[in-house]
C-alpha cells in the first residue's frame, strides 16, 4: 500500500513537507519553512527560528527515513533543513545546493546564522542532481525518482516523478512556463511524465488578479524604464536569476552598467557554471558611474540606501521593485520608500508560478479520469475544481494520509 501524508498543511502558500510511504519505507519531499507574508489578507508572525517539526526518523528520535528530495532553494521549500538528521539522505539540484551554501555561509560570515543552525553541513552532504542526472530514474529504497528540471523564479528548481508500488506520483513543486527556461516545459511533462496516478500541483496564482509578465515582457518594460531615467535602482531577489538577466539585458540595451554586489556575483556565477546556455553566461564587472547612467541591483536590506539614492539623484531616477507587491502594504519601511519615490516606484515582476492556462494544460497532459489531484499553495480547492481537467481533486490537511 502506498500513502501520502502531510505534516505541514499542503494549502497554504508558503512551507510544506510531504511524506511518501510505502512498506514501511518513508521518502520526504521538501523541508519548507512558513513564510511571514502569505496572500489573501493571511499573515502570520515572523519567526526565522521555527521550531523542529518533530518529525519522527527524520528530524528526531532513531533515522528512519529513505531520503528527502528538495525541490529548490527558497525557503518555503528549504528552510527546515536544519533539522534533519544527519544519518537521513539529502537530495537536491547541484544548483540548489550551491545557492543554499553561498547564502548560509554569507549569513554566517556576518554573524547572522544561529550557532546551532545545522543547515551548512547538511548542504555540505547532500547528493546533488546535475545536468545529466535530470530526466533520469534513479533508485532509492523501494523508489524510483525521476528529477525533472522545471522553470521557476529558482533556477534549476525541480519537480520529481516518483514510481513506488506499481503508482505513478508527480510532484511539480512550484513551476511556471513564462520563464526563459519555459519553453519546453510541456514538451518535458509529455515526454517525461504522461499520465500519473497522483498529481501534487501548486496553484499559487489561483484567486488572484496579479499582471503576469513573462521575463520577455519583463525584460521589454525594464527597457523603457532604463530609457526614461538616468538612474535606475533594481530591488528584487538576488537569486531570481532570470529577473536579473532581464534587468542587464535592459541595462544593456540602453548602454547602462549595471551594478552588482560581490554576493550577487557569487550567485550569478554559480548558475553559469552549471548552465550549457551562454545566456546564463554574463561578465558582471563591478564599475564607476557611467555617462548614460547605471542600473544597481539592492535588497530589501538596503532600503535605507535607496532613501539616500533619492534624495541626491530623485528626480532622475527611479525604482523598479520586483518582488510580490502584497510586500509593499506589509513592511511599513517598504511602503514609506514606495510613498517617498511616488510614481517612479515601478512595480515589474514575473511571477515563478503556473498561470490558469499553464495549470490546465499540465492537468490535461498528466490527469486523466483515474489521477487524484491534491491541490498545494492554492487559497481553495474549488479554485482548482473550476478548472477545465479531467480527475479527482482532493482536498488534504496536515495530519491527513491518503492511501493509494
């Protein structure tokens, strides 16, 4: 018999850890820690230190445990790595693993990393997924994984179709197709995946009324901005890598420099080392202040030099801010900033998540009349029935096993 359990709840838009059990063999996917902000008017406090789960084998008590696959690098997916065992395997994409050490070693290195954090040298020992792994079956305990890179705000992100028991369970972690990377991605889940017994589909975009940009349109709108202001301040995540492609191309093409930090560098050369695309292969030179102007890339740490970017180069510049806009109404700096630099706080992101027309098509490649579908990172379920699919969709909480 084959089960699936979740010890987080698998709804909510931020943290998950689903367990997969078959003949007393346990393989766990993700380690996802809770997210401050969530959509839909929900909140919660913020708490860096979550507690351990308590998950028996896996993060307490004797290991009992096949392996844990993560998907990729964002917290939600991540953050609770800290706690596993250390005798429990870790699987991740090389990429993943790198991103997570560069980070953790930077928290470190400032003194920012709680002594007792056990995530380095967790990431330290993990089994890592590289470009020929991907597509490939590969065995753990009574399992069979399938790592399959897909595109995300995370670069090398992975969904993982996982065989055990004569069933066939997909896991799409979180996934979009309007990325740069995304143009295969229905010619991948028809080559790879088909049809599936059970289908773990986030459905973040499902209820509401964000403007999706693909990173071409992204990449377009930046252009325009970089056109009209001489200075331009970049505020998104220093690890959605194609955000950042999307932003030098515009600097570029308007010959500005764009301006990068040594961390983001580190980042960015971790992704081109692990790429066979020359896109993803930039020279980011660090440079002095450029005629035609500059684009600098910031995080949501240096707020305070954006406030001081104003008030000497205000009305030359502007800000294009890249991250979730429900962010602006939650942090009180983050809105002051957005209120002091008016109409030339330019909100342009591309979201990492499946749009309506990318969910119904990769429920129409992977269900059929048989598939149960468990709906993940969605505000309700019903948003998920109202889809144009064939299949069961099945609402699961924490605490909740289904058996297959």
């Amino acid at each position: 018999m084959v089960e699936i359990f979740f010890h987080k709840e698998p709804e909510r838009i931020g943290g998950g850890i689903t367990e997969i059990k078959y003949n007393n063999h346990r393989l766990i996917i993700d380690m996802g820690a809770e997210l401050q902000f969530e959509p839909f008017g929900r909140t919660f406090p913020a708490d860096v230190n979550e507690l351990n789960p308590q998950i028996a084998g896996v993060t307490c008590g004797t290991p009992d445990c096949d392996g844990v696959l993560i998907s990729h690098y964002h917290e939600d997916h991540i953050g609770l790595l800290r706690y596993l065992l250390p005798e429990v395997p870790v699987y991740m994409s090389k990429v993943c693993r790198d991103i997570s050490l560069a980070t953790k070693n930077r928290l470190k290195n400032a003194g920012h990393l709680d002594p007792s954090d056990n995530s380095i040298a967790c990431l330290e020992r993990a089994n890592v997924f590289t470009l020929a792994d991907f597509g490939r079956d590969m065995e753990i305990g009574p399992f069979t994984v399938r790592p399959l890179r897909i595109d995300h705000s995370a670069f090398d992100a992975l969904a993982y179709l996982i065989t055990v028991g004569g069933k066939r369970i997909f896991f799409t972690g979180d996934f979009r197709s309007h990325g740069y990377t995304g143009k295969k991605f229905f010619q991948l889940l028809n080559y790879y995946v088909g049809k599936v017994d059970v289908l773990l589909i986030e459905g973040t975009m499902l209820g509401r009324d964000d403007k999706e940009f693909s990173e071409w349109e992204l990449c377009k709108e930046m252009q325009e901005v970089c056109a009209k202001y001489k200075y331009v301040l970049y505020l998104g995540s220093s690890t959605n890598i194609d955000s950042i492609l999307s932003m030098s191309n515009a600097a570029y093409y308007t010959d500005k420099k764009l301006c990068l930090d040594a961390y983001q560098k580190d980042i960015l050369q971790i992704v081109a080392e692990n790429s066979s695309s020359e896109f993803y292969k930039k020279d980011f030179d660090s440079t002095d202040f450029h005629k035609n102007g500059l684009v600098i890339a910031m995080r949501m740490s240096q707020l305070g030099f954006a406030k001081k970017f104003y008030e000497k180069y205000g009305n030359e510049s502007a800000i294009i801010y890249s991250l979730w806009e429900g962010y602006v109404e939650r942090d009180a700096e983050l809105k002051a900033l957005s209120e002091l630099w008016g109409d030339r706080f330019i909100p342009l992101h591309s979201g990492g998540h499946a749009s309506i027309d990318t969910l119904e098509r990769t429920l129409s490649i992977c269900a059929d009349e048989r598939t149960t579908i468990i709906p993940m990172h969605v505000n309700a379920v019903e948003d998920f029935r109202n889809l144009s699919t064939k299949g069961n969709v099945v609402a699961m909480h924490k605490g909740w096993s289904l058996e297959i």
